[in-house]
C-alpha cells in the first residue's frame, strides 16, 4: 500500500527534508531547473545522506566543511560510497538527532518505489 508522498512531506520535520534543483529543458526548449524532494535517511556528525523521491532515485550528500557557513552537496554515484556512509551513521539504527539512521524514512521509500 503507497503513502501519499505530499501528506508524508507535510509531516516530515524540515530538518529531514530538502530540495534539490537539477537541470531540465520545458517543451520550447529553454533551460528550467526542476525540483526533487529528497529524504535524509542518515546523518554522521559532518554528512547528511539523502535519498530524491522522484522515479529514479538519486543518493547525494550534505558536507559540513569546517570553517564554511554552506555544506558541499554532490550526488552520489558509486553506492560502495552509500554504504561507507550508512556504516558510518550506524546500521545499528540509533538516531539521536546527531547521527544515525532515520528508518521511518527509510520505511517511506520501500513502500513507494
């Protein structure tokens, strides 16, 4: 059974969500961004992972460089990359607000393929 995607996000604290912009053309051709919700599924102390909800998910990274008021974001293209990271937060599933796994999250995204 799907989770409507809207009342999901309407629910999510913002510190769990965010935008991400990639680059599109509209039907006469001009250069739009489009926009993809993305879900935070892990956190360690200086990265964020999130996941994009659209069709065709995307892993990318929120870096917290030291010394820098905005964090890095790149998307992610090796999942040995997604793992390491997921290692790093914490399989165990201990989510403190610091660092872990946010599994109802996780949970959302199997349900909605």
């Amino acid at each position: 059974m799907s989770l409507d995607t809207y009342t999901f996000l309407q629910h999510t604290t913002d510190a769990e969500k965010t935008t991400v912009y990639t680059r599109g053309e509209d039907e006469d051709g001009d250069e739009i961004l489009i926009p993809h919700s993305a879900l935070l599924i892990a956190q360690t102390a200086h990265q964020k992972l999130y996941i994009t909800l659209e069709a065709r998910r995307r892993y990318l990274t929120h870096t917290q460089i030291p010394g820098e008021d905005e964090p890095e974001i790149d998307f992610l293209r090796d999942y040995e990359e997604v793992e390491a990271l997921l290692e790093d937060a914490g399989l165990d599933g201990i989510h403190d607000g610091e660092q872990g796994i946010l599994y109802h999250n996780l949970l959302f995204l199997l349900i909605n393929p």
